[in-house]
C-alpha cells in the first residue's frame, strides 16, 4: 500500500475583498477571506483574533460565483497551494491560498459600509 498524504483545507469566515474574472471563458474568483478566533488571555480578557486568507474558486461543478461580495458568510472546502512572485521592487514574495473545490454561501446579507 502507497503511503498517502492529505491536502485538504476548510473554512468558514466572511469575504472582504473580492475580484471575479473570466479566463479562457471560465469564471475564477479571488477573494479574501476573515475568520475569527475567540478566547480568553491570561488577563481574562475576551480576544478576538482575526486572520485573513486568500482564496481562489473557479466557477463550475455547482459552485455558482453569484452572490460573493465583501461581508457575505461563506463556508469553502479544498485544497492549500503555495505559490510566489516577484514583486515591482524584486523581492521574492510567496503566499499560501486555498483553492477551493466546494463553497456554500450560508448568509447572503452582506455587512453594509457606514
């Protein structure tokens, strides 16, 4: 038997940004993600901590990209890919994204800016 090894990934946080292209007639998706984490430091005070993700979904196979805009809540599934590029100035610059295989839009009321 083969040794098997697991990339899977699953989120579920709200969208900030958010950037929907076609490339080769197929639409792609590329959006920030937030997620919260909830707990309480050793001063017993409540933290909130939030982290941001960059995701990428290719429209198709039942995921339909109508309806993402920042603050809608949604929960994706797939797999993590690191990828890099390099910058106006040179540098190097590597990030890691979550391309997405499955994504559910569980609230479609996005928070309004003030």
């Amino acid at each position: 038997m083969r040794n098997q090894t697991i990339n899977r990934a699953e989120l579920k946080g709200r969208i900030g940004t958010v950037r929907i292209c076609s490339i080769n007639d197929r639409l792609v998706a590329n959006f920030s993600l937030a997620t919260e984490r909830h707990y309480t430091d050793t001063s017993k005070n409540n933290v909130v901590e939030v982290t941001w993700h960059h995701v990428v979904v290719w429209e198709g196979k039942g995921i339909n990209l109508g309806g993402l805009s920042r603050g809608v809540l949604v929960h994706v599934k797939g797999h993590l890919r690191n990828s890099k590029y390099t910058d106006a100035q040179g540098c190097e610059r590597v990030f890691t994204e979550l391309v997405a295989n499955s994504l559910d839009i569980t609230n479609e009321n996005a928070i309004k800016d003030d």
